[in-house]
C-alpha cells in the first residue's frame, strides 16, 4: 500500500516561504496532479517527497512510513523529469536497465522488467537502438519506462511532457494514464497545464502561493472551484466574475438583471463562458472581438464596463459592435466572497 501522507510541510529559503504548511493524503494507486503557475510551491513539494529537498517543518509518509529524514533511494521511489535524462551512450535496453543493473538483479529479472516496461510504453522494437537515433517523444518513452522498469511504489512526475510537441503530449497524455493505471502505482505529476491535469488525474491540487487551495476529482474542481483563483485558473477561457449589488435576502443584482443567490453581506458573480445562452434577455454584452475557432465561436465583450467572454455555437458570428445578451445556466452560476476570495 503506497499511501502518501504530507503532514504540515513547509519549506523556507532564506525570508522566502515557498510552501506554507501543506497537508495532503494520496490513495494508493492515485493519480494526484499538482497544478499550478511558475512559482507556486508545486516542484518544491514533489522534490521534498522525492528527497531532492529537507522540509524545514513537517513530516512525509510512505506506506505507514515516515520517510523525510531517508535519501531517495530508501524511499520506494522513482522519478521522470521535464529533460529525458537517458544516456546517449546505451541502448534503450541499457536505458531501462540501469537502475535494476545498479541494484544487482539477475539477468534473467532483468531482462522480464525492460521486456515488460517496454512493451507498456510501445517501444519494445527500439530495445537495441541508441538513444541518439531516437525522436523526443520515444526518448520520454524509455525515460518512463526506465522509472516503471524499477516497479517502485511511488512514481513524482516533473513536467514530463512539457518538451512534447503538442500532437505528441496528446499521445503520450493517452498512454501514461493507461500504463500507470496497469502498472497500479501511485503517481504524483507536476504540470502548470491545466489540459494535462484534467486529462490525467484522479484527483487534482491546484495550488497558488504555496498552498493547496483544492484538492478534488476534475470534474469537481472545474464546477464547483473553492475559490476564485481556481475558477479564473482552470479552464480556457477562464471563468467570467461580475461585480454583484445586494437587493434583498438572496437576491442579487448583476448588470442590471436580477439573480438569485446567497445570503451574505457581499458576493461576486461568476459563470463560465460556455454556460451562457444568447438571447433576447440576460447580462448585456457589448461585443469586442470575435474569433471563430472551428467547433465553436469565442467572443470577448464588455458586460458594464468588466472582460466578458462567451462561447457560442460556431453558425454564430456577431459582428465588433453588436450588443447581444446572455442569460446564464441558473444551476452553473457561482458565488464568492470579495473578501476571502472563497466560494459561498
């Protein structure tokens, strides 16, 4: 059981605090991705897991162990980086090999592992090939390969793909979910791209100015963000926010139009561009630009003076100028706090 536990870590680097007292509980066999921007305590945290960095407070279990004060090798780990780390001088065979020809196994174990592992990532036909004749995507194959090959219980993914052409992380999205989910280890991938995330994970923890603002299933976070900072981060176009004016016990205005919506002193208005409908009434919207983009029809306009986008059925075409209106989805609005920026 490959159960990882943070527990209050936190990590300092002189009067810089990147990460600030994280708590986090992976399932066994969980594909955890941590989302985030540049910056966001996101590599950070997986190196401390790896043993790459000391925590300067907190604790990080493995399987019911504590493992923070152990090297890497002791911690049932193995990691695949943004650079492809395969050694130019050996064949994939030796690539995959390596660290099982370091722990001393016997040739027979070893050649059932490569034969395995390469066979999952689709590369068994290169076994006896150079890394040098190698494209980029087949070079990220035997690097992963190389990490499952040591059957560890924790596989920490730093940006694996981000080297990847996009047809190419397209693939290979489609391939690790399926390897990993076969190989039954726990997985823990870093990526700022929030594609990536929702594709791949069980569960995702997006996190901003080193912490975990939320943890949930893709579906969860992308619906129902916990704060405004993970609806204007997920999704492309992001989440739309109006300024809302209180007009009674729930009620709202927004715009001009009336809403229903919590009982609180204050609240901020916030619907996702698809989740708008055009029509004769709703939120006025005052087109700027327009970009047709094959399945479908992004416009950015003006809602009472704030950035508003909406995604409209690609038959539709308004022109720069034009004033439309668009009534929201009632059960997809969203409502946050101006004050903590969390949701109500």
């Amino acid at each position: 059981m490959a159960v990882i536990e943070i527990k209050q870590v936190a990590k300092t680097f002189g009067s810089f605090t990147a990460l600030h007292s994280v708590d986090l509980t992976i399932a066994d066999q969980e594909f955890m991705v941590l989302l985030g921007a540049s910056g966001c305590g996101k590599t950070t945290l997986l190196r401390i897991i790896a043993g790459l960095e000391t925590p300067t407070t907190g604790e990080v279990w493995i399987g019911g162990r504590r493992v923070d004060h152990l090297p890497p090798r002791e911690r049932g780990i193995a990691m695949v980086f943004q650079n492809y780390a395969v050694f130019p001088h050996l064949t994939v065979f030796e690539n995959i090999a390596f660290g099982l020809r370091m722990k001393k196994m016997d040739q027979a174990e070893v050649t059932r592992r490569v034969t395995r592992t390469a066979e999952l990532m689709h590369i068994e036909q290169l076994l006896k090939r150079y890394s040098g004749e190698l494209s980029g995507g087949q070079r990220q194959r035997v690097a992963v390969a190389r990490a499952l090959a040591m059957e560890p219980d924790v596989i920490l993914m730093d940006e694996p793909l981000s080297n990847l052409d996009a047809l190419l992380r397209l693939e290979m999205r489609a391939e690790l979910k399926g390897v990993l989910a076969e190989s039954k280890t726990t997985t823990i991938y870093v990526t700022h791209d929030q594609v990536e995330a929702m594709s791949l994970a069980d569960r995702i923890s997006v996190m901003n100015g080193g912490r975990i603002v939320q943890a949930a299933n893709p579906v969860e976070v992308y619906r129902n963000p916990a704060a405004r900072f993970v609806g204007s981060f997920i999704g492309n176009p992001p989440m739309n926010f109006l300024a809302a004016t209180p007009a009674g016990p729930g009620k709202w205005q927004v715009a001009g139009q009336m809403f229903d919506g919590p009982v609180a002193a204050a609240a901020e208005f916030a619907i996702r561009p698809e989740d708008l409908h055009p029509g004769d009434t709703g939120l006025p919207a005052e087109v700027r630009v327009v970009e047709p983009l094959g399945p479908h029809t992004l416009i950015t306009a003006s809602v009472a003076g704030q950035p508003f986008r909406a995604i409209l059925d690609s038959t539709l075409l308004p022109a720069p100028g034009d004033l439309l209106h668009f009534a929201p989805a009632p059960d997809r609005i969203r409502w946050f706090d101006p004050a903590t920026q969390t949701a109500l």
